[in-house]
C-alpha cells in the first residue's frame, strides 16, 4: 500500500525538463556527463573542469591512485582529479568526450564497461 | 658555482621564471595555423550542446600572409555552428566555422580545432585589410541632371592604384569623361558630368601592393536635361490655344474643307487628331498633313493672349524631306504674329534661330531633315517638334492683335523627299 501511494505520489510530480547528458569515455569504461554547463580549459595550466558526470572515485585497478601527467582533469566534489597525456578528444556531434588516463587502467563508479567494438568510436 | 655568484643572479632567475610563468604558450591550432592564446584571459569554454568553442586571443587581427590570412583573397564568409569565436582585446569577436567532431585540448595547452575553409579573408574581422577607406566613396550629389556634374569623392589607405573598372551605365553609354583610366587613390573631390539620363554605378577599384583588390561604388542617378525651362518656356500670361470654331469668316479665307462651326484643333499638326475629319472625310490636321505631297492653306483664330502649339511628330519621314511655312495677315482682324519650330511647346526662343521666323506681318519658317538649303530649320527624323505661334513680340511686350481675337492665315507644302499625301 506504501509502494503505491508513492508511486502516485510520483506520477503527479510535475514533468520536469531532464538535463541534456553525452558520454565521457574513459579508459575501457563509459560515464554519462551533462552538458548543461560548458567545459572550462585553463590552458596555461592545461587543466579541463568537467561538467556535473557521474563518473566519482577513480582509481587504477589495482587500488591505487590516478598516476599524474600533463593534463589535469577535475571532476566530481572536491573536485577529485585523474590525469592524461594524451590529447583530450571532444566531439559535438555525439556528443562525447574521449580521455585516456596517463595509467589507461582507472576505474570510477558510475561507470559502464565499454564494448570493445565501440570503444574506438571517436576515431 | 660559487655560492655569492648564485646569490648574485638569484633576482634575475626569479624574474625569469616569473615571466615564462606568465607567458602563454598555448594556441588555437586552425588546421595547422597557429593564433596565439591569450596569456590574462586563460580560459577557453567549450559547449558541448553547440559544439562552439570560445577562446581569448592575444592579437587583435592576424598577419597578412601568416598562414591561415591570405595575401590576395579579400572578403567574409558566412558562419555556421559550431564555430571557434575569437575574443579580441579590444573586446570584439570573430567567428571561424567548425568541424564539430574534431576539437581537441592537447597536452601543451593547445586547443586543436578543425576549420571548414582552409582559412580566412582579408577584411574578414581577422584577418587585416590590405586597403582601408578614410573616405568611402561617395557622390555629391547624387542626382543630377544630364549635362551637370557631380563630385566623386573618396579617400583610400594602402592602395597604390585605383580604376573605375566595372562602372555601370544606361544603355549606350561605354564611358564617362572623367571616370576612365587611373584614378589617384584619394580625391576630395572629381568631377563628372554623365550627358545621358539613366542610372550610373560608379565603381573604385583600388589596388594593394600584393596585387588585391578593394571595390567601392556609388550610386548616382541622372535625369533628362529639362530642355525646354528657362527661356524656352512659353511667355509668361499667355495661354495655350488648342482649339477654335470654324465661323463663316475663317471659311471665306482657307477652311472651306471644314465643316462651318466645327471645333478644329490646334495641339496636333503630325500626326492628326484622330477623329478630326473634313467634309470629304478625311483625318488630318487644319493645316494640312505634314511632310507629304502638296500642302495647305489654312486660317486659324486665336486670341489676344494666346499661343499655339501644334506638335510634329517626325517618326516616319523620308530623310531629306523639306518644306516651308509661310504666314501673312488676312484681310480682316489681321494681325503680325512670331512663329518658331521647336522641341518645346510655345518656345519663341530657339537655340537655333533658323527655326524663328520673327514678329511680322509676313514671314516664314524653311524646315528640312538634311537636306538643302542649309538655312532652314533643321530637323530630325524621330525627334518631336512643335510649331509655335502667338501675336505678342517678344522682348518689346508688344502685342499685334488689338482685338479680342485675330486670324492667322497659314500656307505650307513639302517641297522635296515628301511622303505621297
């Protein structure tokens, strides 16, 4: 009887625009990102500040913390950090964005494991 | 290295590394052109959603010949999303068109984006013009009438040569006095004077030292030369006399043709008024048909004040064709009458005074369309006349007719090249 008078309660929320989201790809997984907010690249520090994702608390597969390099990539409260050495790769017309961490083993919550066919679609 | 010679050169190290800090060494990367980042605004925004990127820039404009601006291609482009929208220092923008799919931030602080076109134009906001306009060209004034001149202005910066090539004309005109050749790359003021009413397009072409071409043009409008204003207009206080009634006096002199109390007009010799017909039936004017076989004699009524102005319209006469005019004062309500064949209605002075036959109690006009003799009124095919004739001498503001009304006794024949009547 609970369940359903929440779930009425649920149906009579009113409709709300849901926030308009793209992929984030990193390493072998993939995160939603939303895309309401634009990304800020701070060049002379090459440091990326990500959108609202729901990529949290990535670590290497063995436990450890993201390993640093060239550029920085905020995400998440803290914000937390996780780095890459190789170009950021952003596309519109997906739209998604491509990062391959300095390690190319990080794994966050929030994720999804990439099929191995689609993994290069940024190519 | 001793440690008072790393004391000494300490502050110059914190300066150097002061100024590498503050430098900026990334770029936009446009398809291998590189626009330097700006080192104070250093952040660089990219909108998913759209695909537009947006970056603070150093310079204002780019460098002729650097890459991605051209040394010769002049013009703008039309922009599309997503694009890379460059934000000046001096607080203006530019937009270069983009591949959407290809942004990439690099390790060295690079932004690399994929431009549609392999690069700009000159005058396009970035990339700087070879020629820039103190003065645009402009035409004071802009309409004139055919004959008058006007002044072209204009002022350039960088050119080294200028032409009017691409000017525009009416119909038959291929140049303009004044406006041909090389023109210098300023003027404060160039006269021409375009003889042939019609829209002009003055067109300045003015030309850098890489060879491209920056255009300017103005419109300017001409209109016909008011030929028949000024002293060509008919006297003042006279009116126009167009029609008369063909009483029993103007019969006995010459109307005999007409119908008695018929109302015979007086606005139309070639061709005439249509409907106007004599008692055999036949359509012509009450002086007869004009540069056809034969001729007429008429007697026409007009009053004191007036004036009359019969057209001619020469479409279809035989070149060479030839004829005369001959006036004199009937034996009753006579007076001395002026008489003139011009392009203007009850013009008594025309520019060519073989075509006046002067105040008298008698006289005559010759008219011909080339042919001999040399001094009668000249006429041409095609171009539309009027004969003219009023009782007033003109200049000495005499009138002859010292009635309400005097009768003019008119004879006139074509004599040579005549169409058959």
């Amino acid at each position: 009887m609970k369940r359903l008078v929440l779930a009425l309660a649920a149906l009579s929320v009113p409709a709300v625009a849901l926030p308009a989201t793209g992929t984030l790809w990193l390493d072998d997984y993939w995160y939603t990102i939303q895309l309401d907010v634009p990304m800020s690249w701070t060049h002379p520090l090459t440091r990326l500040e990500l959108p609202s994702t729901a990529m949290n608390q990535c670590l290497r597969a063995n436990g450890n913390p993201p390993l640093s390099g060239a550029i920085e990539i905020r995400y998440g409260a803290g914000p937390q950090s996780i780095f890459a050495n190789e170009p950021v790769r952003v596309a519109a017309n997906a739209p998604q964005i491509r990062i391959r961490s300095v390690s190319g083993d990080l794994v966050c919550t929030g994720g999804t494991l990439s099929p191995i066919l689609f993994q290069d679609g940024l190519e | 290295m001793s440690e008072p010679f790393a004391l000494n050169r300490l502050p110059y190290l914190v300066v150097l590394l002061a100024m590498l800090g503050t430098a900026s060494a990334a770029d936009l990367v446009l398809a291998g052109h590189r626009i330097a980042l700006s080192a104070t605004q250093q952040n660089v925004v990219m909108d998913l959603l759209s695909g537009n990127v947006t970056v603070n820039v150093q310079a204002n404009q780019g460098i002729k010949g650097d890459g991605w601006c051209p040394p010769d291609q002049v013009g703008s482009k039309s922009i599309t999303a997503p694009w890379v929208e460059l934000r000046l220092p001096n607080l203006s923008t530019h937009r270069i068109s983009l591949n959407g799919a290809a942004t990439q931030l690099l390790p060295n602080g690079d932004v690399q984006v994929t431009p549609l076109s392999p690069g700009g134009l000159q005058g396009d906001g970035w990339c700087p013009p070879d020629i820039t306009w103190p003065t645009s060209l402009r035409a004071e004034p802009a309409a004139v009438v055919a004959g008058q001149s006007t002044l072209l202005i204009w002022a350039s910066a960088g050119a080294q040569s200028c032409n009017p090539d691409g000017s525009t004309y009416p119909q038959g005109v291929t140049s303009v006095a004044g406006w041909t050749g090389v023109l210098p790359t300023q003027s404060a003021g160039r006269a021409v004077a375009p003889t042939v009413p019609g829209s002009y397009t003055f067109r300045l072409n003015c030309i850098s030292s890489t060879g491209a071409r920056f255009t300017q043009s103005v419109p300017v409008s001409v209109t016909a030369e008011d030929i028949c204003a000024g002293p060509h207009q008919p006297p003042a206080g006279l009116t126009r006399h167009t029609a008369f009634v063909n009483i029993f006096g103007l019969r006995a002199i010459g109307n005999q043709e007409w119908a008695a109390n018929a109302t015979l007009d007086l606005t139309m010799w070639n061709p005439p008024k249509p409907g106007q017909v004599t008692t055999g039936g036949i359509n012509r004017s009450v002086i007869g048909n004009f540069a056809r076989a034969g001729g007429d004699t008429a007697a026409v009524s007009m009053p004191q004040n007036g004036y009359l102005a019969m057209k001619i319209e020469t479409a279809g006469v035989l070149p060479l064709a030839a004829g005369s005019l001959l006036t004199e004062q009937p034996g009753q309500n006579a007076a001395p009458s002026v008489m003139s064949i011009s392009r203007c209605p009850g013009d008594f002075a025309p520019t060519d005074s073989r075509c006046l036959s002067v105040w008298s109690g008698a006289g005559g006009i010759g008219w011909t369309f080339g042919s001999t003799p040399a001094n009668w009124c000249p006429m041409t095919v095609g171009v539309d006349y009027y004969l003219n004739m009023m009782w007033f001498q003109p200049g000495l503001q005499v009138n002859g007719c010292t009635q309400s009304e005097c009768w003019w006794l008119v004879a006139q024949s074509c004599g040579a090249n005549c169409l058959p009547n």
